[in-house]
C-alpha cells in the first residue's frame, strides 16, 4: 500500500499503518505527526500489513457517510443502522431511540453476541463437515453400486447369449438332422422313380408289340398282368391314393 497523504502529493512511499478514523494509510514520517496532533492523537491505528489481513468486505465499510460525506456520530436502533448528522435531520426526526455510536461500538467484541456467533458457526461447519462427508459416502457407495449393476447386468447377458447359443446349435442339430433324413428318403424315392420310369418305358415297347402282333386271347390276358403288375408298384399306390412323396 501507498501513503494517501504522500500519494496525495504525487510521491510514492510505501504506507506502514492504517488509520481506522481517518481511513487513509501513512508511511512513518506522515505517521508522527498524525499521531501528536489533538484532533487525532486518540485515533487507532493498525499496520498495513494487518489490514491487508481482513476480508474485502469488512475494508470496504466505511465511517463516512456515502450519500452526506460526513462521518457516522449516531445510531438508530429502529432503523438498524448509523447515521450522520444530515441523515437524522434527513430522515431520523421522529426517530426516538437514537444514540451516540461510542455506545454502540465500545464494547461490541466484549459483547455476548461474538462467541455466540462464533459458536454458531463452529456448529455449522461442524454440520456441514458431517453432510459432506455422508455425501462423499453416499457417492462412492453409488459408484460401487454402479460398477456391480454393470458387472451383473453383462453377467445375465452372457448367460442370455449362452443360452440362446445353445438353443440356436440345438434347433440347428435338429434341422441337420430332419433334413438329412428327408433328404435321403427323396433320393431313395428318386431312385425307385426312375427305375419304375425304366419299367414303364419297357412296359410300353411289350404294350406296344402285344397291341400289334398279340391274339385276342393274349391281349385279354396279357393286359391284365401289365395292369397287375403296374397297379402292385408302390409309387404309382402313392400317386394314386394322394399320399406325399
């Protein structure tokens, strides 16, 4: 920080105390001279460095007025609040319980309100080491929780997909084998199909001969064997009956 008063002059010396009534800092020769005289020989000081400590909103109250430019002399209990001399006149005329702001201020860390609200926030950071705690609890819970769900969901999925591996090679197996059979049953009956062709090629060259060169009597009885012998065939009693192939 910068001397005010030197700053003021456009020099630049570093400050070494903080005046709480006059709220400007001094380096340590404007410092002496502030402290001997009679207007502010009482005033409280505190180094620079110390004020630097305090959080941003505490340097930012001041003990001037911000709309009359004076310095605050009362308080008003009804209202809450401190008041210059302008603002009593302002807007505190009817204001009955107004005070000097020595009263107010002279004992006010001795007051039972500071370890009161102490305590009250050494509760509450208590409190709200206890939730995060729990919470960072219940978050890692959730997250074990998580990873086992995960862990059982791909589990059943495996056992799904085993499972319908082994249904899908079963029906598989089945049809092979079906369809092996059929198969094989179609050859055979194509075999006897065309071996019976066979026979009804060579049984139409003798029906043929018989028509033309046969007696009557041998066509009589030569057409009833032809037709025995073609009707006692198991392909054509499929055929003819309507029984699948």
């Amino acid at each position: 920080p910068i001397c005010t008063i030197c700053d003021d002059d456009g020099i630049s010396k570093t400050a070494v105390t903080w005046c709480t009534e006059c709220e400007v800092f001094f380096c340590g020769k404007c410092e002496k001279p502030h402290r001997k005289s009679r207007l502010s020989k009482d005033h409280k000081t505190m180094s620079a460095e110390d004020y630097h400590q305090l959080p941003t909103f505490i340097k930012e109250i001041s003990s001037q007025c911000k709309e009359h430019q004076e310095r605050f002399e009362r308080y008003c209990y009804f209202h809450v609040c401190l008041c210059c001399v302008q603002c009593i006149t302002d807007k505190h005329q009817k204001c009955q319980d107004i005070k000097p702001r020595s009263v107010i201020l002279n004992q006010v860390k001795s007051s039972a309100s500071v370890p009161l609200f102490e305590k009250d926030l050494k509760n509450l950071k208590r409190n709200l080491d206890k939730a995060l705690k729990y919470m960072k609890k219940r978050i890692s819970a959730n997250n074990t929780k998580k990873t086992e769900a995960v862990d059982e969901i791909r589990h059943m999925t495996k056992l799904i997909d085993d499972f319908l591996n082994e249904l899908e090679q079963t029906i598989l197996d089945d049809l092979e084998s079906k369809h092996s059979k059929l198969k094989s049953e179609m050859v055979i009956l194509v075999q006897q199909m065309e071996q019976r062709a066979v026979q009804i090629n060579q049984l139409q060259v003798e029906f043929t001969k018989m028509t033309q060169y046969a007696t009557d009597l041998q066509m009589y009885v030569g057409l009833k064997e032809m037709r025995k012998l073609h009707q006692s065939n198991k392909i054509y009693r499929r055929f003819k009956t309507g029984r699948p192939i």
